[in-house]
C-alpha cells in the first residue's frame, strides 16, 4: 500500500472537519470538497455563483500547487450544486481554469452544501 502523505497549506481554507484539505498516495492526490471560503477570513466569498465558482476553483488550485502539482493534471472532478440551473456557468468558468483534454467530470444536484454554498467541488490528481 502507498504511503499517505497530508497536504496543507494556509493558501486555501482549512479543513473544518475531521478530514484533510488532501491525501497525496504514491502519484495520485485526493483534494477534499472545497466551498467558495477565503483562505484568510474563513468566511463564504461570492456575491454570485459566478464568484463562488472562482473562489472553488482557486481553492482547489491552491490545494493541488501544495501537492506538487497544479489543476491540469486533475483526472476527475465531482462537482455539487444547489441549483442545476448553473450547469452552463460552471461549464464557462471551467474554461478559464482547464485546457484540453479535460478531466472526467460528474456533476450533481444536492439538497444543501456545508454553510449554504451553492457549489463544492472534489479533486483527483496524478501527478508525474
């Protein structure tokens, strides 16, 4: 079994749980569901769920710069929205942060998000 290596970094919110921003195993990296949080304030970014989705998106991206490597070598992503009706957001905003190929992507409504966010979005990596 690969050994598991904790990533944190103070450029992204800290877990607010019992669990780890991410887990690096071997060449492969776990990131934990972010939510639109500033780093610094711990407080929900976004007026918008366009701003929500950045501050995701520079979350994660945060996370995988900590784990040695960046948002390009993402292989899945599992994103959760309150509100479906975003779907074409997301899919324009994820233009700015992803070039082709893609990762592998499932997108899904929910009921609700830890302290009422509209968006959470997981990360898988390998990285080289």
């Amino acid at each position: 079994m690969a050994k598991k290596e904790i990533i944190n970094t103070e450029n992204a919110p800290g877990a607010i749980g019992t669990y780890s921003q991410a887990v690096k195993a071997g060449n492969t990296v776990y990131i934990s569901g972010q939510i639109p949080l500033n780093p610094a304030t711990m407080e929900v970014v976004g007026e918008s769920f366009e701003a929500a989705a950045h501050q995701v998106f520079k979350n994660l991206s945060a996370v995988a710069e900590a784990a040695g490597g960046s948002l390009a070598d993402s292989v899945k992503l599992n994103i959760s929205m309150t509100n479906l009706n975003n779907f074409g957001a997301v899919n324009e905003i994820m233009a700015g942060y992803f070039s082709e190929p893609y990762p592998a992507r499932a997108a899904v409504g929910v009921a609700a998000l830890p302290k009422g966010v509209p968006i959470e979005i997981e990360a898988i990596l390998v990285l080289e």
